[in-house]
C-alpha cells in the first residue's frame, strides 16, 4: 500500500449528505425525493472560521462542543434537544443556527431525484444514490478545476450507513471516478467514510441544508426561510443561473 504525498492534496474538502430514502421499492408520498447535498469548504475557511463557530454556537446552546446537529432532531426534538419546546429558544436557535450557515464560507453543489418520475421512466432504474453522485463529483470536478486544482486529490467525506450500503457507496464512487460519467474523464477524489456519530462540522453542515434544498423542489410555492438562505450557497453559471450548476434536478 502506497503512503498518501501530502504534496498532492488540494486545498479543498467536500461533505456530503443526504436527505430522504434513495430506495425505489416504497417511495414516501409526503417525500417522494432523494437529494444528495455537496458541500465545498475551502480547508483555510474551514478551520479557521467554520469549525470554531458552530462551536460556539454549541458552547452557547449547550455549554460544550460535543453535541452533533442533526437537522430532523432540530424539527422533531429528543431529550438534549429538549430546550426547542420553550418557543423563545427556539426562535433563538433557529436564528443562531440560520446565521451560522449564512456566514459559512461554502458553496452547494445539490442533486435531487424524483423518484416517482424517475421510476416510471426507466425499466431498470438506476439506484439513485449512485445517479445522484454522479451528478454532485462531476460538478464538484468541473468547480474544482475552475479554482486550479486540476490534478490535485480532493476527499469527499460522508457517513457510513451500514456494511452492504457502504460496499455499494464505495463501489460506485469508484466506478464514477474511474471515468464512468458524462465528462468521460478520471476523477481525482478520494472517499473518506465516518461514523454518523462523528462530531464533523462538514457533515453537520451538510445534514443542516439538503432538506431544505428537497422542500422547496416539492412545494417550490412555501415560503422556505432556511432554503432562501441556502440558495445563496448555491454554484452558479457566469450568469448566474443555480439550475444545471449548483442545481440538479432528475428528471
């Protein structure tokens, strides 16, 4: 086994994480959708100013830094969560929690499947998990690129969901970056898989934002404070435009 060159790493990590159930057998109606969220920290910002303030915010609202976010335990709160029942708190929270991710220095690269439309289109659908993927590297590659970093290797983190479901993660990733994808092109990105208990500001983040990203592809008419600040975060064309960018939306 070859020992990692530090020379090679580029300057930028990547989290990912889901929101929904990317199975095709039984689709949710209330949430018919699987969105995977990319999120794209430079390694500069991210130690220097994004860990240090989601942990003060915990400092703030916990009094230590242990505790890991977890968006639908912000909705749906659990015994250490408990403080979210007194209404006041809550907004407090909620506040604190929206200008943290206001204020972080990251851009979103998000895909979304429908399932219903997607199942319904092809015979043999693909998983769409490993659809989903795709999309998110080949843009994170084309950004990547973008910022110099041709060549350079690039980590993409993400949780462990279980033996047979990270085989199949691990599996397709590599498949992606072999060169099986729309740029036809090899892919310098190496995946980093962790405990979901792991205190990662990365994944916190990106647990924080890829449900919003999946409501407002649902009811695109709701008002959606958190997506309005998420879309800020957004990749985008020269000119501006989210959709086919930051924003893949299948079919």
């Amino acid at each position: 086994m070859s020992l990692p060159n530090p020379d090679a790493f580029g300057d930028y990590l990547v989290f990912v994480d889901e929101s929904g159930d990317h199975g095709l057998a039984r689709v949710d109606p209330g949430y018919p959708i699987f969105v995977l969220a990319f999120c794209l920290f430079a390694k500069a910002d991210y130690v220097d100013r994004v860990g240090p303030a989601l942990q003060r915010l915990k400092f703030r609202f916990w009094g230590h830094d242990e505790q890991v976010l977890h968006e639908h335990e912000i909705r749906k709160p659990n015994k250490s969560y408990g403080f979210l029942f007194d209404p006041a708190k809550r907004t407090e929270f909620l506040d604190a929690v929206s200008k943290l991710v206001d204020e972080a220095q990251f851009q979103l690269v998000a895909a979304v499947i429908r399932k219903l439309e997607f199942a319904q289109q092809y015979a043999l659908p693909a998983n769409p998990y490993d659809l989903a993927l795709e999309f998110g590297l080949e843009r994170i590659f084309l950004e990547l690129n973008s910022r110099g970093q041709a060549g350079k290797i690039t980590h993409i983190i993400v949780e462990k969901r279980g033996e047979k479901e990270d085989n199949q993660l691990e599996l397709a990733f590599r498949r992606i970056c072999a060169g099986a994808n729309a740029l036809n092109q090899r892919l310098p990105f190496e995946l980093v898989m962790i405990p979901k208990a792991s205190n990662s500001t990365g994944l916190q983040i990106a647990d924080l934002v890829a449900r919003s990203v999946g409501i407002k592809v649902l009811r695109p008419s709701q008002p959606n404070r958190a997506y309005d600040i998420v879309a800020r975060k957004f990749r985008r064309s020269p000119a501006g435009e989210a959709k086919g960018w930051g924003l893949k939306v299948f079919p």
